[in-house]
C-alpha cells in the first residue's frame, strides 16, 4: 500500500513538472502572439466599424466598407491593388514552386554526393537575408545606367511588378525547396529499390513514384504562398518606398494599406479606412485559407471511412 502511493506521489510530481515546463514554454510565445497579433487584428477589426475623424468614436457599422467598395477613387485603388496581388501570388506559384521541386530533386537525385549540404546551404541562404539587402542589390543590377540590363524593368508598368516578384521568387525559392526536399527524403529507401529491381529508370521513378508520393505538400506550400504573398509589403516597400511604382503597376494590398493607413505619397491618412482595408485583406486570406483546410479535411475524412 506505501509503495503505491508513493507511485502516485512520484507521478502526481512528475505531472505537476511536466504542466509547470509546458507553460514556460508556451506562456512566453502566448504573450508574444497575443499582444503582436492578436490584438492587431481585433483592433483593426474594431476601428474599421467606427469613425474617428471628429475625435470621437463613433459607431458607423460596415459604413467604412461600403466607402471602400463604393467610391471611385478608393474602389479603383483597392481592386487594382487586388488584381496585383493575384498576379504577385500566381507569378511565385507557378515559378517558386517548380524551381524549388527541380532543386529538391537535385538534391536528393544523389549526383551531387558530398556536395549536397553546401549547395542546400547556399540556396537557402537568400531567404535568410534581410529584404532590404535584397532590394538594395537587385536594384544595382538591373540599374540601365551600371547594372546588366539597358532598359528600365522597374520603370515600365509592364514589367515592374514581374521583376519584382522575380526578384522575391529569387530570396524565397529556398523554402519550397526545403519543403520538397523533407519529403523526398522522407521517402522509404524500400520503394525505390523494388522500383530499381523493376528496372524502372530515374525519370520515371521520380514522376511515378516520388513525385505522387509528395503530391501533398504542393497544396500546404500553396496556402502558405497564398498567406505570404497576400500579407507581402516589405520587398516592393523596399524597392519603390511608399510610391506604388509607375501608375500603381506595383501596388499590393499591404502598400495599399501602410499607405492609407499612415499616409504616404499625397495620400492622407485615414486610420479608420486604413483599418478596413486591413479587415478586408485578413478577410480575404481567411476565407481562401478555410477552405482549403475544409477540403483538406473533408478528403483525409474520406480516406478514413
């Protein structure tokens, strides 16, 4: 009977130890999250349903988004800087992604052999740098007047926007690339070899096999695209200031909204639409994300029945 409750005892504290660890590891990051995201967000959600311009607060309900949605100028702004957005997300799609695949494969194909760390560190170590950096030098090489290219990319409404996606595509391939590389090699060295023994070459491997086998993770690097590149500012902010490039040709949601919010190019400021376009932009990726999850969840649930 002693040694059975000192058997509860001892686990009651290791129970007690383990919870106490748990919330010094937890709380921290908790507070972190909740005072830097949290409360952002319920603020700009809470200021986009009133108006403050008197001084007052004063509750005006959807009046704001009714104002962004309805006129002119701000419609015109917001729908342009929707539209570049999409062709921002797309651009990264369908250029980071296979980049990143073909690296991966690289990577894993064995041909690179004791190379493979430094060439994995090396593609990498662009996401690691500070966007400004990055903005900095792609700036100095594709300047028309010192840099390898005569004609001004960032300068035409055409190609401003493409370049700088390019440019974004170049610093953050690396994590497509790290993603796709887990999972190849995450694949079992069993189901290679039967397919080796098969007499099955290296292309085909790859294409019936291991790609199939990492198929999910193209939908998880997508919405993480998606959320990134809808919350993108800080590159085309670095590259052009708070000026929306050559007639709004690079003006992006985030842009939009430092502009509108804190005021910026002869634009005045207006917290209150500020704060909406911010509502907007957490709107637009919440839905896209949920349902992606719901379909994600509702497939998983297929295959458990």
């Amino acid at each position: 009977m002693i040694d059975g409750e000192r058997d509860t005892l001892l686990r009651t504290r290791a129970s007690r130890a383990h919870y106490r660890y748990f919330l010094a590891f937890t709380v921290p990051a908790l507070v972190v999250y909740v005072v830097f995201a949290a409360l952002p967000l319920v603020n700009s959600i809470y200021y986009s349903l009133f108006d403050t311009d008197s001084g007052v607060a004063t509750f005006v309900g959807l009046e704001n988004y009714v104002y962004l949605f309805t006129n002119p100028t701000t419609s015109e702004r917001f729908w342009n800087a929707l539209t570049n957005n999409v062709e921002f997300f797309a651009i990264h799609l369908l250029v980071e992604v296979p980049v990143g695949l073909l690296l991966a494969a690289l990577l894993t194909s064995g041909r690179l052999r004791r190379s493979t760390g430094i060439y994995r560190t090396l593609l990498f170590i662009p996401t690691t740098l500070s966007v400004v950096i990055v903005g900095f030098v792609w700036r100095l090489i594709i300047n028309p007047l010192w840099g390898l290219v005569d004609f001004p990319l960032l300068g035409d409404e055409r190609t401003a926007l493409p370049t700088i996606s390019l440019m974004s595509v170049w610093q953050y391939v690396g994590i497509p690339m790290i993603f796709l590389y887990a999972a190849l090699l995450a694949i079992p060295g069993d189901i290679l070899e039967a397919a080796r023994v098969e007499g099955a070459g290296s292309w085909s491997t790859f294409w019936r096999i291991k790609f199939p086998l990492i198929a999910p993770q193209f939908g998880l690097i997508a919405i993480l695209t998606y959320i990134w590149t809808f919350n993108g500012f800080d590159l085309v902010f670095a590259l052009n200031g708070s000026a929306p490039g050559p007639n709004y040709s690079t003006d992006i949601l985030g842009t939009l909204f430092y502009r509108t919010f804190f005021g910026s190019s002869g634009q005045l400021a207006d917290l209150d639409l500020g704060a909406t376009v911010a509502s907007v932009i957490f709107l637009i990726i919440l839905v896209v994300t949920a349902a992606y999850f719901g379909l994600l969840h509702r497939r998983l649930k297929s295959y458990e029945l």
